[in-house]
C-alpha cells in the first residue's frame, strides 16, 4: 500500500456528495484511511432531499465514523440537486474549495447514472479551474451503476478499513432498504481481486500530480 501523502505534513482532502450516504457508499474506504494516515478530511453532502432532521442526523454519525467533519452545502433548505441553478452551485462550492485549500478533491463521476451525481461532477470540475490539486471521482451505488462506462483506473487499498466502510454506511439507517452493505462490501473484493488488494475502491483519475 502506497501513502497518499507525506507522513509529516498530512494532507487536505474535500470529497463531494450529491446526497447523505453517497460518499460512505463510494469513497468511504479511502477517506477513512486517509484519516487514518493524519489527512484532514472535509465531506460536503450538497443537499438532504428528504426527511431532513433524520437524515442530517445520521450524515453526521457517517462522517464520524469515517473520522471527517462534514459540511451540509445547502442546509438551510430541503431540496433537490437539479433545483439549484448550476452557477450558484459553482459559486458555493468556489468558497468551500477557497477554504479548505484541499490536496485531493473526490466527487462523483460524469458516468454515474443518478442524474443529481453527474451535476455535482460538473460543479466540483468547474469550480477547481484554478486550484491545482488531484482529483478523483467514485461511482457511488455499485447496484445503481452496473451499467455504467465506467469501473476506474485507479485503485485505493482499503483493507484496512473497510469494516469502518460498511459501518459508515449503516449509519444511514432510513435508507437501508436502498442500501446494500453486501454489495458494498462484494464490489470492495472485486475491485480487490483486480488490484491486488484484499479489498479495494476504484476511482477515476481526473486529475493527478506525480
Ligand atoms: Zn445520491
């Protein structure tokens, strides 16, 4: 397993998700071992559709778990991805980005199949136009994107903490009839038999400095 980033200094990292439990469900893995390796890690949930009180609720106890603080972009109102015209989408993620300063940005992927992830795609791309950083981007249901282009070319070990992964994930227990922690966790190996790993996330490399 590789570091991510120098030992000394750590690391800042800002992962979108369009919805509570996307990130845990895409990314979960490597942003808790990126904790794990001293990073600073910030979750931005866009926006809580629904049943906001609880699901904010159990946003919170996910991004605990996985060792991150989170930042809820639109928490002053319940509403939908697509109802937010792009360019103040852009503008507010503009000052997240001005202020955590990250390393590493994670977002969605433009082949994600949920219409409301592939808009996020397009506002973390846009609002990095100045900001040098690496960029990764998940596909966040395994179940919802089977159909999807795209699988990743780029693979994070996180053997090490994918039991911190499914936890995470069953944080959000209103929608565990729409999660599948047994996906979660057979798409991890799979991913895993392909790099080497015994469990692994993959991802697309948007962007990466070497
Ligand atoms: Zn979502």
């Amino acid at each position: 397993m590789n570091r991510i980033f120098d030992e000394e200094k750590g690391g800042r990292v800002l992962a979108f998700g369009a919805h509570p439990d996307d990130l845990e469900v895409g990314a979960g893995g490597l942003l808790a071992r990126l904790v794990e390796e001293g990073a600073q890690v910030t979750m931005a949930v866009v926006s809580v559709p629904n049943r906001a009180e609880e699901r904010t609720r159990e946003a919170h106890r996910g991004a605990k778990l996985i060792g991150a603080q989170l930042f809820i972009v639109y928490e002053e109102k319940q509403c939908r991805v697509e109802d937010i015209p792009m360019h103040e989408l852009v503008r507010r993620f503009d000052h997240l980005v001005d202020e955590v300063k990250p390393d590493l940005v994670i977002t969605h992927s433009a082949h994600d199949l949920h219409w409301d992830h592939g808009l996020v795609n397009r506002a973390t791309v846009s609002a990095l136009r100045r900001t040098p950083c690496d960029l990764l981007a998940y596909l966040s249901s395994p179940e919802m994107n089977a159909q999807s282009r795209s699988l990743g070319q780029c693979f994070a070990d996180v053997s090490s903490t994918i039991e911190r992964k499914i936890d995470a994930i069953s944080a959000h227990a209103s929608q565990l009839s729409n999660l599948d922690l047994e996906s979660s966790r057979d798409l991890a190996r799979a991913m895993g038999r392909i790099s080497g790993y015994a469990y692994a996330e993959a991802y697309e490399a948007l962007r990466v400095r070497i």
